[in-house]
C-alpha cells in the first residue's frame, strides 16, 4: 500500500474490488522479480488521443485542421504509433496504437489534452437462466405492469409510433417477425470474424447489422419488439429502428468502436439511443462518457446499462452510463420468474430452480432420490463445508443422489466438488435468507482446475427448508421438460448484479431503475427456433428506458432530452431490498421508473436529484428544489424526508444513517406542506446535515412529495461521509488466488517480462537499451519490445490525475515525462489471467520532456497519483511511488 506524500497512510483502506485485506507498506527485501506472462507485453496498447478543442466549438475545417497538425507533429516527432479511428461530432482526437511507452510522447504533443485507454469491452453477457420461452404463456407482461408501459400502450394507446430508437450493439436479426420492416438506419462497423481480444482482428464493414451474437436482438425486442403471432410486445412495439453493430460473431469490442458507432447514430437522427455495454470503473469524463453527455446537450435520450458489477463494490458504474444526463439504468427483479423446474415425488410438489453456472444443465428426465449431510439442519451455517481442508462426507455416501445443501460459510464450490467426489449425482443448493441466492462455482484461482461434472442448480431457502424435511421419509425429484412461471419472492427489489455508485467524483448514479431481472425477450431464431429466452441484467434494464423514452416524446412532442431525464427520475418509485429496507440510492437512483406518473404529472423538481459531496469537505450542504407547475390549478404537497440504506467503504448496505434535512428553515417532523401555485414555482431551500457512518461510506435517502390526489415525487440525494481522500489509491495484487499479495506498483522489465515489486532491494539493477528488441514468448515465439522501463500499477480506486517522473542518480528530477487524467480503478486485485483487468502499464521511452534521449547512467521513476477530487495542493492527497534504480545503457 501506498503512502501519501510526506506521511504514512492512517486509517482505512478501503478495498473497492472484492478484495481480501489491506497491505501494508512493504518491507525490504533483496530478491529477484517475478515473471508475468509474455501476452501481457501486446496488451494496453489502444489509446484515446484528445485534443484540446471542443468538437462542438469547431468549424468541421478548424477541426480538421487541429487534427491535421496533430499528425504532423507526431510524424516530425518520430513517434511510432498507428491511428485508429478519428472523431469529429462527439469527441476531438483519435483512438490510436501505441506502446506504453511511446504513448509519453504523444501525451506531450502541443495541442493533447489527454490521453485515455481503449477497453475491450465484452458484449453485455446476460446473466442467471437462458430458457426457451416459447412455450410460456404468451400474457408474460409483468415488466410491463412494472413501470405502467402496458397501460401506456392500452390506455394511452402509445406505441413510439414516429421515434427514431438507435440501439448499439451486437445487432438485430433481420429475420425475426418482432421486427418487420421496423429497421431505418444501421451499419456493421465490424463484420462478423472481428473479435478485439484477438491480436490482429481487423474490422472489415458491412451495410447490413445483421445479428449473429444475440445481445442485441435481445435488447431489440425490450425497446419495441412486437409479433402479435408470437403473442409478444415490447415497451414500445411501432418505434422505428436504427441498428449498430458492434460486435462480431463472437468475442468482444472496444471503446473506440463504440464511439464511432455513437457518432454515426447522431448523423442518422436518432431521438432515443440505447448502450447495453461500457467499460465499468470509470469516470464521466471518459471519451465515451463525455461522448454520450454531448448527445444529451444535442437533444438525444441516452439510456445506458449502469453495468453488472455490483459484487465488485462501489464507484463501478461504466461508460458511458456515468456520462452528464444521461440515463444510468440499475436492474429490478421481475415480479414472475420463469424457471426450469423439478417435481418432488411423492406428493407432486413442482419446485422451481436456477442453474448455477459453471455446470452441466440437469437433463430433463433426470430422477434421483435426494440426500443430504447427516446432522445438517435449514439452521446449519457450515453445510458441506470443508473441515480443516476435510471433506464432510464419508466417501461414497452420496452415491447416486442429488445432495441438498444450504449455502453459506465458504464458497459454493467446495460445496459441490465435496459432494461430487462423496459420489452425489446433482446438487441442490438452497438459500440461507429468503428467496433464490446468486450463486456461481466457477474457479477464482488458477490453481483450481477441478472439473464440475454434475448439475448444479439453486431453489428458494423455503424450498430447500421444505424438501429438507422430507429426506427422512424418502423423496426423489424429476426434472421437467418445459419452464414454468412462479412467483418471484425477490420480485421489485434491485438485483444484486446492479452496479452500484456514486461516479468517482461522487455525482448520484445511476439515476434509475427498470426490470432487468428476469425478462422474456427476442433472441436469434438460427440458435433458438423458438424466438424467445429469459434472461438478465442491466442491459435488458437500459432498453425498457429507452422504449419508455419513446413513449413519452410521443406523448408529449416537444420535451427535450433533459426533460425527459427529469420527469422519469421525479416520477420513479424507490425500491426495497431483500431484508425489505429501502435500497441505497447509489443501488437504484430514484427508484423503478413509473411510465403513466411522467406523463401525466403537471410538477417538475429541478435538480431532479441531489450530490452532496464528502462530509469532511463540505459539512452541512445548502440546496436548492425548483417546483414548477404547468398546470392552472395549485397543487399542493406534503414533503417529506425517506433515508435510504447507507453502504460501507466496500459497498455492504447498512441500516439507514439519517441525514438531518429542514426546508425553508423547518425541520420536517411529519411532514411540511407545500403549494406549487398555478403556472408558477416554489423554491424549496435545503439544509442538509450529514451523518457520521458509515466511515468512508455513502449515505443518501429521498424527499418525498406526496401530493393530495395521490401522486408522488421524489428527489433523491447521496453523500460520503468522511474524508474521500483517505481512501488508497496504488494497491497490492495477488498472483495466486488471494493468497499471498505483491508489492505494486513494480518496475517492469519488458525483454525479460520480469517485474520488480517495490521494497524488493535488487543486487543487480536492471540494463535497459531503450532500443527495440526481439525477444521469445512463451510459445517460443519471436516478438519485439522496446527495451525501456514500465511500471505496473494496480488501481483500487480511481485517481485525478498521474505523472511520472526521471530522477537521476542523485534523486532530482530530470522532469515530468507523461500525464494522464482520469483514470479507472482495476477490476480486481487477483490476477488470473491476461482479461483480469488487475493492473496497468506505464512507460517511459527514455526521453525528456524536451524530447531529447538521456545519457547512460542511472535512473529512478517516480509515480504521482492525485487522488480523487483531490486538492495538489494538499500533500495527503496525493500517493506517490518510486522506483528502484535501474541503468540505461
């Protein structure tokens, strides 16, 4: 762990990426470095280029000639970089090739604003059961009922009828009867062999955006799917469409593509754009991020996944969902579960189940008798659990069963490979608090190659509690042939997937909620006949929003895009969570969106929501709410104060820690009355008082207004409380599963692709030749590297602001060598494999800020990283790190 400048590092650290525990500094030791694998030596080398100009206050000759200059500049500079892509609506720059190293050169070009990485970003896996719904009753409309769509659409009779729907993604089977002759724009921006994982994958454009990875039919037909045979309808069934590839037939696609893709969606005139995808862990200052804010600021309706990160923590909202305005969308359980199912015999009982991926699906017909630990109780915490690193059961004595066990006390996977090598057939997981629990058993450590070879699946605790009961007696289950619908004892809460915030710069996101959790939809009919599946995630979430933004512009012409994001946000219905509190805000925003309330209420609250920043910093925060009324009549409300769940430093919910809130000089009590005057306003002045706890965690709750002919509004509001700058920064990263950490950052060698952890005193410093070498992988393969130092950086949350600077051999600063703005945290602090997203790279390629190439002698590198709305000023706010000497050569 890193110390600030100047001081060592108190109190504590806060672990925002499902993370084991803090570290401390680092002990010197004298030792050699550890080698990373030689695939990592090609990977980071994709790069945003900015350049100062806004796009917006350019001539299209200016722009072209601001990045006419830039190329010229770089060529004269020798600089060895390949350019992309440029963009000239959205953002004013590039997305180039380059190395780590030559990337500190372009950085100092005359005219570069900033430089930011290029994400892979993989298509928005959605997540629990994949059934074929095509059997299912074809009246499935609870997510509809949800948000008041299906009353728009009977009611109403709105149909987005005349809105123009962009949805980027993997695009639309142009075959499917859900959409006939409802496509008016589109473009494959990659073809279908691309895959941005693959070094070497070219895009190769085609006209048509033909769908042969199904994220984005499945998106589709949320937004305005519509096959009256098929007996299904989306939020918005006449919308016309335009579609944007992205993606090809399998693997993933960048950040630049996405941009591009952005900028071609408002060249074709869409008025509503859908984003299932984005890179989690950023800012809003993010080239796709700022990309979408400035489609707002035009007058487009952006709704984004807020991404499915929730178990990595808070401050994991992506981009472009943290963009300024746009809709940052959290995920709602469905009301109605559809679900593969088993009968209990005897009796008949029909039980409701969730595959627990990675497994073998349980085969339909599949009939065992079920057992269980002896002893074990719907009480027991530990059930299947290893005991002093010994399995529980006698072996063999869970030969041909389906073993019930109840989770909790250690990972679900020793669970199951513990009842697998006793012999048991199929393992029946049950919850350990009410409701279906989110379960995986996929390896976490590279070590564990344990194959699961038996079906694995999850019910309800009151299912597992049941059929516990009945194992003494003698009872069997036989897994059914078609999906059933149940009801969801989760139902209208948030999903635990949902990614949680604030935005690192502490702004309320994500701004609201939609179903997301279980949702019928279209997909491929050439990989399911059927046209149909269920799944999961806020990307199913974002298109309901996007398709209820569509009804309200036919509903009421003329709303701009700000309107329409705030008369959602003051119209959406808070949600409770599964202990029936009401969810942080930084879970959902302001809450399931409610589509009949925006239409019809006459009361807009501007801001439609509130940040108050780190108490430490601000204190008691003033606010002002402007209520206008467009109606002729008064309307009157009865305001009120609704704290919400707080979250921990790691991102736990706690009971609610009350703000103290009084408007207009009033302390609330049980309510203040408020009139909004026909055609007029009402300020409402604001004094908050934040809590203090959770330390270093995040408060928010909501004013109510609650009007006399039964309406609500609300305003939601967040805040940290603590001092933010005391969260770290430059964190520590496993190698071999959470056992054992090394110090980062570390000084990387790229020839030998060994790296050096800091405290690790070296006998024998590093050579570099800052010349390009070639050098063997681990395949025995050829590559050429530039031999010249990196450092590698693990990222536990995100920072300002970093510099690297040269000192000499005497410890002076030769200069500041790179800087880059807003950076993203890691995704986690155990690496497993070149996708972990456990750390970054940094380089230098031996040359001053006056670009001249040092001498021969030795060097250090020293890391500056300006945390998060940090002050430069202000010594702890900035952590710093450096090198061990090395020579160049």
């Amino acid at each position: 762990m890193r110390r600030p400048l100047g001081l060592a590092v108190l109190g504590l650290t806060a672990l925002l990426t499902a993370c084991g525990p803090g570290h401390n500094a680092p002990t010197p030791a004298t030792g050699t470095g550890s080698k990373l694998p030689s695939s990592l030596a090609a990977s980071n080398d994709r790069w945003f280029v900015e350049l100062a100009s806004d796009p917006g206050a350019l001539t299209a000759q200016g722009l072209g000639a601001q990045q006419a200059t830039f190329r010229a500049q770089a060529t004269a500079s020798g600089i060895d970089y390949a350019e992309l892509a440029s963009y000239h609506t959205l953002f004013n720059g590039f997305a180039v090739r380059a190395s780590p190293a030559e990337l500190g050169r372009l950085s100092r070009l005359p005219g570069v604003m900033g430089v930011y990485p290029v994400r892979q970003i993989s298509p928005p896996r959605i997540l629990n059961t994949t059934l074929n719904a095509q059997a299912l009753s074809p009246d499935v409309m609870s997510a509809l009922e949800m948000t008041g769509a299906d009353i728009a659409q009977s009611q109403f009779g709105l149909s987005g009828k005349g809105i123009r729907v962009g949805i980027i993604d993997t695009g639309l089977d142009l075959g499917h009867p859900a959409f006939r002759d409802r496509v008016v724009a589109g473009y494959d921006f990659v073809g279908d062999s691309y895959d941005a994982s693959k070094p070497g994958s070219v895009p190769v454009p085609d006209p048509s955006p033909d769908d042969c990875q199904g994220n984005g039919t499945n998106v589709a037909g949320v937004v305005g799917g519509h096959d009256p045979a098929g007996g299904f309808v989306g939020v918005a069934p006449a919308v016309s469409l335009g579609i944007y590839k992205v993606f090809g037939c399998q693997g993933t696609t960048d950040s630049a593509t996405l941009l591009t893709a952005m900028e071609r969606a408002q060249a074709d005139g869409m008025q509503v754009l859908n984003i299932s995808l984005g890179v989690p862990f950023q800012w809003p200052q993010y080239p796709t991020a700022r990309a979408a804010s400035r489609l707002v600021k035009r007058g487009m309706v952006v709704s984004a996944a807020a991404g499915d990160s929730g178990q990595a923590g808070p401050y994991s909202v992506g981009a472009p969902a943290l963009g300024e305005n746009v809709l940052a969308v959290a995920s709602v359980e469905n009301t109605r579960l559809q679900l593969g199912n088993f009968t209990l015999t005897p009796g008949g009982e029909v039980i409701g189940f969730k595959p627990v991926y990675p497994s073998p699906a349980a085969p339909v017909g599949l009939n065992l008798p079920v057992g269980k630990l002896p002893g074990s109780t719907p009480s027991t915490d530990n059930d299947g659990c290893s005991i002093d690193g010994l399995s529980p059961y006698t072996p063999g004595s869970l030969n041909g069963l389906a073993t019930l066990i109840r989770l909790g006390n250690c990972p679900p996977r020793q669970k199951v490979l513990n009842a697998q090598d006793a012999g048991a057939s199929a393992v029946v997981f049950y919850n350990y608090q009410p409701g279906f629990a989110a379960v995986g058993v996929g390896s976490v450590n590279p070590f564990d190659t344990a194959p699961i070879r038996i079906p694995v699946v999850s019910v309800r605790a009151e299912d597992g509690a049941r059929m516990d009961t009945r194992i003494a007696a003698g009872v069997r289950l036989n897994v059914n042939a078609q999906p059933r619908t149940f009801d969801n004892p989760s139902g209208n809460t948030v999903s635990r997937f949902s990614a949680l915030g604030a935005s690192p710069d502490l702004e309320l996101k994500p701004d609201v909620a939609a179903p997301g959790g279980n949702i019928r939809t279209t997909t491929l009919l050439k990989s399911n006949p059927g046209g149909y599946v269920v799944l999961s995630g806020t990307g199913l979430a974002a298109p309901q929003v996007a398709g209820i933004a569509a009804l309200l512009l036919e509903a009421r012409p003329g709303l701009t895009a700000h309107d329409v994001s705030t008369l959602l946000l003051n119209n959406a219905a808070p949600r409770l969570s599964l202990d029936s509190s009401l969810a942080p805000v930084q879970q959902q925003g302001a809450g399931l969106v409610n589509v009949p309330a925006a239409i019809g209420t006459p009361v807009t609250a501007i801001p439609a929501k509130l940040s108050l920043g780190a108490s430490q910093t601000f204190g008691p925060r003033s606010k002002v709410i402007v209520l206008k009324n467009s109606s002729t009549t008064p309307q009157v409300f009865m305001a009120t104060h609704v704290p919400a769940q707080s979250l921990d430093s790691t991102g736990n919910a706690t009971q609610p820690q009350s703000a103290t809130l009084s408007i207009n000089g009033q302390n609330l009590g049980s309510g203040l009355s408020v009139t909004v005057p026909a055609g007029g306003e009402t300020d409402l002045n604001m004094l908050f008082t934040p809590p203090r706890s959770p330390s270093q965690g995040q408060y928010g709750g909501y004013i109510s207004l609650d009007s006399a002919s039964g309406g609500r509004m609300v305003i939601p509001y967040n805040g940290f409380v603590g001092n933010y700058q005391a969260l770290s920064v430059l964190n520590d990263v496993s190698f071999d599963g959470g056992r054992t950490f090394k110090n980062l950052p570390a000084l990387y060698d790229p020839k030998t692709f060994e790296f050096y952890p800091e405290g690790l005193a070296l006998a024998t410093p590093p050579i570099y030749t800052l010349k390009k070498v070639e050098v063997f992988d681990d395949n025995g393969q050829k590559i050429t590297v530039l031999d010249a130092p990196q450092l590698l950086i693990h990222f536990g949350h995100q920072a300002r602001r970093l510099t690297l600077d040269v000192l000499n051999a005497g410890g002076t600063s030769l200069g500041t060598v790179f800087t880059q703005n807003y950076i993203g945290r890691s995704a986690t602090d155990i690496y497993t494999d070149v996708s972990s997203d456990a750390f970054s790279f940094v380089g230098w390629d031996g040359t001053l800020a006056n670009g001249q190439t040092v001498p021969a002698g030795t060097y250090q590198l020293r890391l500056n990283v300006l945390k998060a709305l940090g002050n430069p000023d202000v010594a702890t706010d900035t952590e710093t790190y450096t090198s061990q000497k090395f020579l160049v050569n």
